[in-house]
C-alpha cells in the first residue's frame, strides 16, 4: 500500500520560513485536495522561537535544535531557509546522507557550492528542490527544466533582482539621484542596511549561475559569471537613454553562442517597446526565447514571505508525488559536474562577447574634440549609431553621448583607456552595453 502523508520539517523560521509554514498549516486542506495526500508540517526549526510570527503553530511544533527535524526518521523532506553558506550547507549535505529530500530557497549555496549538494543528491537518490532560489513566486526553474524542456534555449534575459529594479525604476519616474533612490529602497525595506549584493549584482548573478546550469546543462559556475552592479548610473544616464528610446535595467543575461555560453549580470539599455522594459518597482521578469517556442515572458513577485513560500511548497509537492507513488528521485536538472549528461562547454570570455554599446565621455567643449574620438573608435571597428551633445561650456567639461553598432567587448575597452587619456576628456567614460536589434 502506497504512502499517502508527506512529512517535512523546516529550519529556518525566518520571513520565507514562517511563509512556507503558513501555507502549509492553512492550505493544507486544498493541497490535498489537489494531490489526493496530505502534506504535514512536523517540525520547525529556529534559533528563535519566542519571536512573534503572526501565526498560530501546533504545540511541540518549534525546537531550537535542528538535528532534531535532520534526525527525525518521520521526516521524509527537509526545508533548508536559514541562508548563508554554512551550517546551511551542513544541514543539507547530512540531510541528505539520512536519505531525506531537500527543499531550499538559498541561491547564494547553490551557486557557490551546489555542485558538491547535487552531487551528494545523485549519490544517495534524493531530490533537491530549488524553485524559490530563482525569482520568488515565478515558477521559472519548472519552466526550463519541465515546459521548454524540448527547446534549444537561444537567450535568457532576467530582471531578477527587485531591490536594483526598484532603485532603477525611481530614478527614471522620479528623476532623483541613485543614493536617494537608495536610501528610500532602504526606509521601505526593499533594501538591506548593506545593499551590496543587490546593487553589486552579486544576488543577480547567483540566480543566473541556476539559471544557466539547468538551460544549457553545465555545472555551476558562479566564478565564470560576469558581474557589474548599478551603483555609477546617474540620473543623466537615465535621462539620456530615454531620449535614444532606451530603459536601463540591471540584467542577467544567459546566451547559447556557437557552443560557447554567455553569462553576465550588468546594467543595460533595452528598447521601450521590448515587454521586459517595462517591468518596474520590485517585481521580477525573465524573458526566455526557444527555439522551438519562441519568445515567452513570465512575471511575478520575486521575494517575500509568501511568494517565495508558495515556490517552496511547490517543490514540496513535486517530490511529495514520488514519494506517495514510490517513484525513484527526479533528477534535478543541474549537472554537478560528474555525470555522463554533463555537458562540458566553453564560457565565453566577456572580453569576447559582442553587443552595442552606450559611452557616456566627459570632454572638454572645444573644436575637433568629437571627430578625435570618433577616430579612435573608429580604428577600433566601433561604428557610431548617434550622437548627442548638449549644453556649451567655456571653461568645463560637457556630457557627450554616443550609441554604438555591434562591436567586440575588448575594442571598446581599448578605445576607452585611448580615449580617457586624452587631454580634452576629464572623467572616466562609462559605457553601458545596449540590447535590441539594430
């Protein structure tokens, strides 16, 4: 006779903690009316266990011990949400060495030191749940490995990250300057007291390191993403990109070239008329173009307690369905590095990858300034879409703008360190790579 209860036990009973919890004690009822078994909350596990959660938890339910909820033999799947590297990664690996599925929202270990996690999970036959890593309540890790699972991924571009595309968002609606907008992210609580690992892109690149393992079947390869956060866009910048038609956004960008795989986080100018520029505030979006499917969008909540709930508990009923039919483990998609479906492929370069460009130069309004730096773009093969120049200055500098074809990522770093070493240019160029057709 076939199992008909799952048990779990989770550790962590933090924001995204006591979300799972609450879905799972008030929604229980329909989970199983939907799955035709029963989901059942043992145990939770926390640090703190006196701090009001706002939601009423059975008796016996919450210990401070979380060997307790590892070495329970009832426990058939453990939930993983206290964050970090360890004893997150501790738990998970002795989780699993008891045979007991693992579900986690913890982008940060499964970028960084998930191939030793998946690797132990094919080891021992048990499933790791990573939904909630990517995107909150945007289903886009069942999307890749599951529905687009026939398609040869061309191009996967995430606003994944709604702390940086908030920040972006006021900055172009309310023309106010990014330690502002910042500061105001911060006092709503999008934002942490330290934001380097949103406006940094290192949150970004995480999600995209999982993104990118299960959409072209490599390892996880979080060293080989290119990262650059938001932190030197200004206001003008914003300004600028509207004139040319453009929305910058913070990116994450996944791309099947030739056999080599683009991965890079950074901030880009995406046409207005393109779907994703249009997604503003905290909220998330990721663009994947198929083959087979052509171009889709999905959108959503991309953090909070019950959004990224709502993904946890959907892995926890994906793996639930095996258990209670006594199927083997799925396998999760992610390739650790030792399996014969691995698929070993080359990461391209960022100083390889091609892609139209955005410079801002500060130079000096005198005559013969631009046609010097058109020259030096132009023996580096970077050909010149538009220009714009505004305002005269007699003794300081001005904003020249210039928008780009395609060019080679190594070209424009030569021609800017050329160019910023002219006399008549007065800060560093910033440039910002630009997506869309030309």
């Amino acid at each position: 006779m076939s199992k008909r209860e799952v048990s779990v036990g989770i550790i962590g009973f933090g924001t995204v903690g006591s979300g799972t919890a609450r879905i799972l004690l008030e929604n229980s009822s329909i989970i199983k009316s939907r799955t035709g078994f029963d989901v059942k909350l043992k145990r939770i596990a926390d640090k703190d266990i006196t701090t009001d959660r706002g939601l009423k938890v059975p008796a016996g339910m919450l210990t401070t011990d979380a060997s307790v909820v590892l070495n329970d033999p009832e426990i058939d799947i453990v939930v993983e949400l206290i964050g970090g590297i360890h004893p997150a990664k501790d738990f998970m690996l002795q989780a699993i060495k008891n045979r007991k599925h693992v579900v986690t929202a913890n982008k940060a270990l499964l970028a960084t030191e998930g191939n030793d996690i998946f690797a132990a999970a094919l080891e021992n036959g048990v499933e790791v749940g990573l939904e909630a890593s990517v995107a909150g309540g945007i289903p886009i890790i069942k999307v890749i490995r599951e529905g687009l699972v026939a398609n040869n991924l061309v191009a996967i571009y995430g606003i994944i990250n709604g702390t940086s595309n908030y920040i972006l968002t006021k900055m172009t609606d309310e023309k106010v300057d990014f330690s502002s907008a910042l500061k105001e992210a911060q006092r709503l609580g999008y934002a942490e007291a330290d934001p380097t690992f949103d406006i940094e892109g290192i949150d970004t690149a995480h999600k995209l390191t999982i993104i990118s393992s299960l959409a072209y079947g490599i390892p996880l390869s979080y060293n080989e993403v290119y990262k650059e956060g938001i932190t030197k866009i200004t206001a003008s910048d914003i300004d600028f990109a509207a004139e040319l038609g453009y929305k910058i956004k913070l990116l994450a960008i996944a791309k099947s070239d030739n056999g080599e795989i683009e991965m890079r986080v950074h901030p880009t100018m995406v046409p207005n008329e393109y779907l994703i520029s249009k997604i503003d505030g905290v909220f998330n979006a990721v663009y994947v173009e198929g083959d087979a499917v052509g171009s889709t969008l999905y959108y959503g909540r991309g953090a909070g307690d019950m959004p990224t709930g709502s993904a946890v508990v959907s892995d926890i009923i994906d793996i639930g369905k095996n258990i209670v039919s006594g199927g083997s483990a799925r396998l999760s998609g992610i390739c650790s590095g030792g399996e014969k479906s691995c698929v070993i492929k080359q990461i391209k370069k960022m100083e390889d990858i091609d892609s139209m460009y955005y410079f801002r130069f500060s130079a000096l309004d005198q005559p013969g300034v631009l046609s010097k730096i058109s020259g030096i773009l132009g023996n580096y093969n970077i050909s010149i879409a538009s220009v714009i120049q505004k305002g005269r200055s007699v003794v300081g500098s001005v904003p020249l703008v210039v928008l780009t074809h395609m060019a080679r990522e190594r070209d424009v770093m030569r021609a800017v360190a050329e160019i910023d070493a002219m006399p008549a240019v007065s800060e560093k160029t910033l440039y910002i790579r630009v997506e869309g057709k030309e």
